[in-house]
C-alpha cells in the first residue's frame, strides 16, 4: 500500500526508528557524502519509474496512478533493513514532454511524496530525471519502436530544441526551490542517461549539463550535482564536460561492463573475468556509478556483484544496484531479470529463499553508517 502524507509520523516511529540507531549523525556538508577519499558513504539502489501511458499500459499492469510502478512501503523497509541508506531516484521530470513546458503537479506531487517517504526509512534520495521538455522515456526504448509502443512515442526533440533545452533548465530551477532545504536530498541528477551522441550530428549535452548546473546554482549552492557523461553515462565521454568553476559537482558514470554478460539473456555462455568486474577509475577527484548490476540468471552473477562492489570499495565510490523491486506484482511477475531476491533460474516469478546476490549486497551495504 502506498502511504499518504498524513501517516508520516507513523511511518517515523515504525519504519526507520529501528534503523538509526548507533548510526553515526550525517556529515556537516552533503558534499562530504560524495568524498572518495574517506567513502564511499552511500551504498543503495535505483527504484526506476516512468509515466504511466494507460493506451498501452493498462491500469494494472504499471498501477493506476500517473507513475508506475508503485513503490510499496514494504519495498522502501526492505530496502532500508538490507543495509542501504541511498534510494536513487531515477523519476520522470516534473515538467510537461510536450510544449508549452510547464509542471506537471501530479508527477511533482508524486515525487514530493516519495522523497518524505524514503526519508522516513532512513535513506538518503538522489533525484534524477529520465524525461522531460522534448524528451520521453521511449528514448531508452528506441530500438523497439512499433513493437509494444507506437514509434510515434519516442521523443528526442531535446537535443535539437532550444526552447526544450531551455524547458530542463527551469524544470531544475522549480526543483531546487522545492528541495534546497530538504536534509534527506543528498544531490541532483539533471539527467539520467543522456544519450544526444546517439541522435543529434553534435551532442549539445556538454552546453546543456552546465547549462542546467549554472541555474541550480542561482537557487542551491549547496546540494551537490551528478552529471553524466553523454553516451548513457558512459566514462568514455568523461572529457567532454565542462563543469568548471561550478562548485560541489559529482561525476555519475553507468557501469554495465562487460555489456554482453551483465545483460545475457537466457540462456548464455557468457562470461567475465577479475578484470574485467572492475570499475575502471574516471579522472574527475569526485565519482559514483549511479547504476550498475547483472541480470539474475547470468553465470555466476552474484561473484561478479561481489567483485564489482569491492572494487568500487577500494575507490571510495558511492554506487546504486539497478534495481530495486517496487514491490508491484503485476510488473515483477514479468520484469525481474534484476531483481536480486529471484535467485538465478530464469524462470522463476516469486522470490527464493537466502538469495545469494542479497547475500552480497547485505555484506556490502552493512557498512552504511549515516542515515539523514
């Protein structure tokens, strides 16, 4: 069941109270949880969502609100008792796809409400937008267009729209405003995967990441920034920002290497080697990965997880599982190759007991120390 606002305080008292105690108290600056010389600090996973298309989704099969899935509270204390203290939310944008731009209070609603609640549980939220003004989320899809969506639904005006542009820069400017006090944001990701080199004859992705950082900056000076490399995140395109003179800034590269064994299908001959299960280290001072994983059935996969958390241990990383179960049925009964409770039979469709990749994460996550 999903909570509402007036039962906040229950939700205090019985969700996170069994969490924070003997944790440390949290940093004198939210740029220290982001240190790879003393962290990492914050270990967790995303909780992915997307507007809900009711033409295409139904209103089960995604839930019946404006964004889909429905988290659970259940899903939110599961995620908190396993040890995280991050809940990465790679949310849809609070602004309109389609001009004019402007907020859209249903989706901001919604956001408002799902960072109280994992503040509530004792995890920290990176807000981080997969759409927005000129951008949909069938961009993620663009491959499968006319398959299960209409390829008419793809939206990547962004890259070649300056007033879309312009349209990001003051969904970020609102979201500032909203959320510069807010203790339990530990930093802004303007972009999840942004993919302009995959469209656009030249990527306008670098002027538009500091575009967007200079006008968080005009309201929140504090709240630090992830940006992405183009290319979905990806470190090869590291070089290519310009963040400087931009204060408290974050790289937040993907990792899914090697692509071919972390997104197998079933069944595969895939496989990965020590080496090739690290991080490779970028060049900026401060990094996380915001996403990286394995699917479930992938041979041997949770040694893989094992060795990539431990690597991005040595580095000081703060990172985030892709993903975590909402705990909406009606979609996990279908999509679980990441979900880390199903064990490895490609199969399966409900949760197996002592799953040995929750094994790893719970070694790893246990130390977590602050809380919000």
């Amino acid at each position: 069941m999903v909570i509402r606002p007036d039962r906040r305080s229950v939700l205090i008292a019985g969700g996170a109270s069994f969490l924070l105690g003997g944790q440390r108290a949290a940093p004198r600056q939210k740029i220290d949880l982001w240190d790879n010389a003393t962290g990492p600090h914050l270990r967790g996973a995303v909780l992915p969502q997307r507007r809900v298309y009711p033409a295409i989704d139904g209103d089960t099969f995604l839930g019946p609100g404006p964004v889909g899935t429905p988290i659970t509270d259940a899903a939110l204390a599961s995620l908190a008792q396993s040890g995280a203290n991050l809940a990465l939310l790679s949310h849809p944008g609070i602004f309109t796809e389609t001009r004019p731009y402007r907020i859209d209070h249903q989706i901001a609603d919604h956001l408002a409400l799902l960072v109280e609640r994992c503040a509530s549980y004792g995890l920290y939220s990176v807000i981080g937008f997969r759409t927005g003004p000129g951008r949909s989320e069938f961009t993620f899809h663009r491959d499968d267009g006319d398959s299960w969506f209409p390829a008419s639904m793809i939206d990547e005006r962004v890259w070649n729209d300056s007033e879309a542009q312009a349209g990001w820069a003051e969904m970020w400017i609102h979201t500032a405003r909203q959320f510069e006090s807010n203790p339990s944001i530990a930093g802004y990701l303007p972009m999840v995967e942004p993919n302009g080199s995959h469209i656009a004859r030249r990527s306008p992705w670098p002027q538009m990441a500091r575009q967007m950082a200079l006008a968080i900056r005009e309201i929140d000076t504090l709240t630090p920034l992830l940006i992405s490399p183009d290319g979905y995140a990806n470190l090869s395109n590291e070089n290519e920002l310009d963040l400087a003179g931009i204060e408290n800034t974050v790289l937040a590269i993907h990792d899914y290497s090697p692509f071919a064994y972390t997104h197998a299908h079933a069944p595969s001959a895939a496989s990965f080697s020590v080496e090739t299960a690290q991080v490779l280290r970028p060049v900026s001072d401060r990094w996380m990965v915001g996403e990286w994983g394995v699917r479930r059935w992938a041979h041997n996969a949770p040694e893989f997880a094992r060795l990539r958390l431990q690597s991005m241990e040595e580095q000081g990383a703060n990172s985030a599982w892709f993903s975590w179960p909402s705990g909406w049925g009606n979609y996990e009964q279908v999509e679980n190759g990441w979900n880390p409770f199903f064990g490895n039979d490609p199969d399966a469709t409900s949760r197996v007991r002592d799953a040995p990749m929750m094994d790893v994460l719970r070694r790893y996550w246990s130390r977590n120390t602050l809380r919000p």
